[in-house]
C-alpha cells in the first residue's frame, strides 16, 4: 500500500503536532506560502517530521525539517515514502 500525505492530513498535523490552525483549503491554494507566513516555525516542523516518523516507523530526511513551504515538504515527504513503498 502507498500512502502519501495530503494538504488535509498536513493540516491536521499542524494543529495536533505544533498548535497552528490552518485551512486545508488555503494551504491547497497556496502551496507556497512560507511555513513562517503561516505560524509554522522550525519547532513546530520538528514536532510534525517527529510525528510521521513515528506512524510510518522510518527517519525522514533531515532535509524534511528544514522545508520553507507546504509544496516543498509534501514533495520530500511524499517522495520519501513512495521510494520505501
């Protein structure tokens, strides 16, 4: 099975990992907003990258904590996973 993340489900882990309300559909429409623009800091990063390591039981790339926008870490993480599939 592939599993891939959606701008849903980063949403949905920006609220429970880092305590940042966003809508899905405004980060769907703007993918490249900076994660800052968004209340996102690197801690908040840290604390999602922690979390989809833990249910996907493998390390992300350290590259996956340093991603500036939703488009960027959804590429990294997506291809992370579809390459260990």
């Amino acid at each position: 099975m592939i599993t891939q993340l959606t701008v849903q489900e980063l949403a949905a882990l920006m609220k429970h990992a880092a305590g940042v309300t966003v809508d899905a559909n405004d980060l769907e429409r703007r993918p490249d907003s900076a994660f800052n623009d968004l209340g996102l800091d690197s801690l908040g990063l840290l604390g999602i990258v922690g979390e989809l390591e833990n249910r996907h039981g493998r390390a992300l790339p350290p590259d996956a904590e340093r991603c500036k926008t939703p488009r960027e870490f959804l590429a990294l993480v997506n291809t992370t996973l579809m390459a260990g599939a």
